[in-house]
C-alpha cells in the first residue's frame, strides 16, 4: 500500500495559496504577451483578438484573487 497524500488543511483559503495564484496568473500575461506580439508582427487580426481576450481574463483574474487577499484581511503594505 502507498502511504496517503497529506493534504494542506484550509491552504486553497490561505493567503499563501492567493499569492500563489497571483503569480500563476501573472506568469500566465508573459505567454499572453508573446503570442500577442507575434500576432502583430504576422498581422494576424484573430491571434490579436484571442490575446486581447486572454488579457482580459488575467486582469480579471487578478483582480478577483486582489479581493480575495483583502476578505482575507491581508496586512500587506501594497494593499492599503
């Protein structure tokens, strides 16, 4: 038998986890801007519409986990 995983009890709620999806998330723009610049360069108005919509999901994305850190009652100074 293998053993059991051990699961991090309360980590998906934790600001921990919310920090790391940030940065999931912002990784995720530099994918996004490099397709977006290689669809200018081909001129290849569908790539630019897709990369234009995935931007617009990170920066919701964003914004979401932003709310999320701050129900959370984060202490950082960069939120206020």
């Amino acid at each position: 038998m293998s053993p059991m995983p051990i699961k991090a009890k309360g980590f998906k709620n934790s600001k921990a986890a919310t920090y790391l999806s940030i940065g999931s998330t912002a990784f995720g723009a530099i994918s996004v801007a490099k397709q977006a610049r290689m669809a200018r360069k081909d001129n290849d108005t569908l790539r630019l519409v897709d990369a234009v919509v995935s931007a617009a999901a990170i920066v919701t994305g964003l914004a979401l986990l932003y709310r999320e850190l701050k129900k959370l009652g984060d202490d950082d100074v960069l939120l206020g």
